[in-house]
C-alpha cells in the first residue's frame, strides 16, 4: 500500500487518520503534493467488524467531502440526523432541534471504518500522494529551507511545509515546545454499537446526568433491516473501571435505565472501549515550517461531536492559504501566510471549545434545582426560533468564516 517515492514534497504530514488523510487529499486536488507518514496498518484500521466508534458529519464537513470527491463513496454508509433532541435526565422539557425541509439534515453518522476505507482509497489512487504507513518517524528536522524526516527504516523524507496531524500527543508540537492549556474533566467515554427494536427516526438523543451526558447517535440499519445506534456515555473517572468490568447484560441493564423505552430491546453490537475526557488547546499552532491541524492543535470533550469537524474546517482554512501563498507567488512555508491560518482557525476553535466547554459544566450541575433551572432555559430556548437557528447552524459548522471547500 505505501508507494515507495521519497522525492521532496509539498507536505510531509505526520499522521494519516481521518483529518492528515483528508488534508493530504484536499491539498493533491488542488496541486500539492504529499509525503503522509503514520504508524498505523492502514489494513488493521480498516479490519472487518464495527468497533463502535463513529463521527457526526456536520453539514459543512460534508461540502467538504463533496468538493474533494469521496462523498460519493460514502453517502450509502451514513446515516442522516433530521433532529436532535436534549432532555435533562428524561424528565419532561425536551428541548428539540429540527431544521425546516428546505435547510437539510443536521448531519450525517459514520462509522469511522467507513470513512477511513473511502479516504484511504482516493488517497490510494492520487500520484500526488506518497503514502508511507506503518512506519515510525526516527527524528524530524526543520530549517529555514525545508524540513525532513528520518523514518526507523532509515528513509529520509523531504517537504517544504510538516503538518503535525498525530492528533492528542502530537510529537511534533511537543518537538516544537508549544505548549498546551489542558483542563482534565476526570471523565471517561465508554463507546460501544447498539442494535434495537425500535428506529431511531434519524434522531440524536443527548441526555443529560449530572456525572455526564449520556449520547445516543443514529447509525445506518444494518443490511439485515437491524436498527442500530452509537452510544457515547461520559462517566465519572472513578466508577469508569466498575462500569467497563460489567457483564454484557448488567451493563446493558444500566444503559436500559438511562434511556427508558426509546429504543426498544437493546443489544450490544460492538465491543465497549473507552477514552478520558479532557479539552486542550495550544493559543499557538503554528511554528518554522511546521502547522498544527485536528486533535493536535485542539483536543475537546465529545459532548457536540464537534471535534472531527473541528479539524475538517482546519483543513479547509490550510488548503485556502496554501493556494493564496501560491497565487503569490510565495513560499507556502512563508511566516505570514502561516499566521494567517493561525489567526483564521483560533477564534473558530475558541468558540466551538467554550460553548461545548460550557454545556458540560452547564449540565454537571448536580442537583434538583439546577436541574429546573435547566429544564426552564430549555423551554426558552425551545420558543425561541432564532437561537434554535443559531444553534443548528454551529451544529451544522455553518456560521462564520468558512473556508471556500466547506461551503456549497
């Protein structure tokens, strides 16, 4: 799979998932080439079997892959979200998001196999692209005239810009001393697949506890006509090894708690994995020849799915001020063009962090009378047609300066 080229390149990024590959293909659409190195088997992360991790696909991130050209290789595998609905601990006061017809769904749900099986094979099929995977990165060097990288197998690989898209603990930043501003919220996702009797009517349920909000997000029915979900439940750190030790059907009773009826029968379709919780974000991320993008610039609580959306927008800000400095006639590692992006991406990535940073010390709020007060902005919000908007709108990444391969 790797193609064996080692000439220098436009980029070299570091980290092919879902962010560096979608990088590497929206950069090659529009003339630049890449080296994309990871330590991954491309061939393990693709494995047959539903893992349970899955991915909001805003409306935005979609245009994206549209003008890339891979959504056509992936609209059969998603499913939409017509509406989303909040509800504070299945009490009554459900506050629901449903977009007008004409505004479109609110976003697709992919299982990420599916999104890395269309990315890596356009990125297969694109002689601008040398892919080198699975290989680890020996040493990185950058200068004032390029940058390289010396893989353990003793290739060296050369480029005119790095792009650090290894995402939490991105060595690249670290090498770069950028240092990361990290609250921990001392809780932990447990993911696992659903399958349910009834349908989710393409609708996500956010509901909230007091240890954490508990997110069941629509999947595709399987081709048997089965329906199934993504469930994402954000525990308190301290009970999270009690609940992932839990038998199949003791855990599946406490999920059936939380969500009453919705669903119907519920079985688990995946196995249960899990993450700790923590938002980070360097105010700085860029450095010589080297930008940031995804988890390895802003790492943030899953609460709105908004984190791979996140990281979409960062690829469609690089790629525009890639081709400005192109059109310039200057170096696409110049200083001020990288500054640009940095400018460009960090009040984006401020707003998304905070209100997301936000609603989950909004809804962490123990207690009957938080409770009530919660339930009582959910009903104003529930009136108000504007703020509904505004807020479909974030949801959809659709509201402020989007760059060009992000909109229609």
């Amino acid at each position: 799979m790797p193609h064996p080229q080692t000439q220098r390149r436009d980029l070299l990024i570091i980290g092919g998932g879902l962010v560096g590959m979608t990088l590497a293909i929206a950069a090659a659409r529009k003339g630049f080439s890449s080296h994309v190195v990871d330590r991954a088997d491309p061939d393990s992360l693709t494995a047959e079997g539903f893992d349970g991790r899955a991915s909001a696909i805003s409306t935005a991130s979609w245009n994206l892959f549209t003008n890339i050209g891979i959504a056509d290789a992936l609209e059969p595998y998603g499913s939409p979200i017509d509406s989303i609905a909040v509800s504070d601990q299945m009490k009554p006061g459900l506050l629901d998001f449903t977009p007008e017809p004409h505004d479109g769904t609110l976003g697709r749900m992919f299982a990420n196999r599916q999104l890395r099986l269309a990315l890596f094979e356009a990125a297969a099929q694109e002689p601008l692209i040398s892919w080198h995977a699975p290989v680890n990165v020996a040493s990185r060097e950058r200068g004032e005239f390029g940058v390289s990288v010396t893989l353990e197998d003793g290739r060296e690989l050369e480029a005119d810009l790095m792009v650090g898209a290894e995402g939490r603990f991105s060595p690249s930043r670290e090498e770069e001393g950028l240092k990361m501003a990290k609250w921990d919220y001392g809780h932990r996702a447990i993911i696992v697949g659903l399958t349910h009797s009834k349908p989710h009517d393409n609708v996500a349920w956010e509901i909230f506890y007091p240890a954490g909000p508990f997110a069941l997000l629509p999947m595709l029915d399987g081709e048997d006509g089965t329906h199934r979900s993504s469930l994402v439940w954000t525990v308190d750190e301290k009970d999270a090894a009690g609940i992932l030790k839990l038998s199949d059907r003791a855990f599946l009773a406490e999920v059936v708690k939380r969500m009453d009826d919705l669903l119907g029968e519920v079985s688990l379709n995946s196995q249960r994995s899990s993450y700790p919780l923590s938002l980070q974000h360097t105010a700085r991320i860029i450095g010589e020849r080297l930008v940031l993008v995804g988890d390895s610039a802003h790492g943030m609580h899953p609460i709105a799915g908004q984190g791979l959306n996140l990281g979409l927008r960062d690829v469609g800000a690089l790629v525009e001020v890639l081709e400005e400095a192109r059109h310039l006639g200057l170096d696409i590692g110049n200083e001020e063009m990288l500054k640009k992006y940095e400018n460009w991406r960090a009040l984006d990535a401020m707003m998304v962090m905070g209100a997301t940073d936000g609603l989950t010390r909004l809804f962490g709020v123990p207690g009957k009378a938080a409770s009530a007060i919660r339930r009582m902005g959910m009903a104003g919000v529930q009136r108000m047609p504007s703020l509904k908007h505004w807020f479909m709108d974030e949801a959809r990444g659709v509201s402020g300066d989007a760059p060009a391969l992000l909109r229609d």
